[in-house]
C-alpha cells in the first residue's frame, strides 16, 4: 500500500513542495522532542502532546495537499 502510494505522490507536480513542507515538519517536530529531552521530568507530561502534534502536522500537511489537487 505504502509503495503505490509513493509512487502516486512522486509523480505528481507538487510533490516536491509538499515534501519541503513534510521534511520541515519532522525537523520542527524532531527540535521539539529534543526540547522536551533537556526539560527532563516535565518531559513524560508534554510527550503525550508532542505526539498529538506530530500527527496533527501529518494531517495538516495531508490536508494542504489535498486542497492543492483541487484547485
């Protein structure tokens, strides 16, 4: 499943641009888990809403894409 899917994104024209967009996401999202590593014992309280933020990045950035294949 993940291969087709792969291949429908690359050989699409904004793929490039929503791979930027995706790749920025992780960075930012890596940055805020290193982040929430130094704060230490504050850490185990923000991890649960660290990972709703990574999937709601992912969801975003489906979204964007979905909206851009529309128009």
């Amino acid at each position: 499943f993940m291969k087709s899917f792969l291949n429908h994104f690359l050989s699409t024209d904004l793929s490039h641009s929503f791979i930027v967009i995706f790749f920025c996401s992780l960075a930012f999202t890596r940055f805020f888990w290193t982040c929430l590593n130094y704060l230490g014992e504050q850490y185990t309280m923000f991890s649960r809403r660290s990972q709703l933020f990574f999937i709601s990045n992912i969801g975003i950035a489906i979204f964007i894409r979905g909206m851009a294949c529309q128009t």
